[in-house]
C-alpha cells in the first residue's frame, strides 16, 4: 500500500507538471501543430532515461524510483514509459520484439481512439 501512495503522489505532481509544460510551449507557438505534448513526450523521455541510468548505477533509491519513475514520469507521460521498455528490449537483445511492441502500440492504440470516437456518435 506505501508504495502505491508513493506512485500516486508522483503521479500527481507529473501530471501537473504534464498539464503547465504543455500549456507553456503551446502558447509560445502560432500554430496548431502539437508542440506544447511533443515537448513534454520528449522532456519525459529524457527524465525516465536519466533517473534509470541513476537508478542502474545506484545512485537513486528503489523508493526514489518508484516516486519519480514510475509515478511522476508515469503521471508526466507514458511515452516515456514506452519508450524505455522499447529500450531495454533492444537492449536484451529482443530486435523484434521491440518493434513489434512499437507497431502494434501505435496501430491498436490509433485503433482504439478511431473506436473511443465511434462509440460517441
């Protein structure tokens, strides 16, 4: 249970910081182009693979990972999330796999959108 409050709590600040990032850089730009979530998808991704290489080399805590890994880069963006585990089954040695995960998240998440939006109508 601590640890699930733990996520929660850097989920929530991620998600704030989600929400402030992405409004920022949106109102800098004169076009609808999404900017303002590409930033954040890629201040995330750098965040999750900085605090994992701290993580990897011992220089952050389990319970400090879990705060600013799973819960506030999971509440930040889950694309960061992604793109990690893409990482480290390339890293594995698990090509294929990588890109398939990367495919079919891609094709069923777009699927699944089309369909959210169907069900609407």
């Amino acid at each position: 249970m601590k640890e699930l409050l733990l996520v929660c709590i850097g989920s929530f600040f991620g998600g704030g910081a989600r929400y402030l990032v992405g409004k920022t850089v949106q109102s800098q730009v004169a076009v609808s182009f999404p900017w303002g979530t590409m930033a954040v998808n890629v201040v995330g991704c750098f965040l999750i693979g900085l605090l994992s290489g701290l993580s990897i080399g011992g220089h952050i805590s389990p319970t400090t990972k879990l705060v600013l890994v799973t819960g506030f880069c999971g509440g930040f963006t889950t694309f960061s999330t992604f793109m990690n585990e893409n990482l480290l089954l390339g890293r594995d040695g698990a090509m294929l796999s990588a890109v398939l995960y990367t495919l079919q998240s891609l094709a069923l998440g777009l699927v699944a959108v089309i369909f959210g939006y169907q069900i609407v109508k």
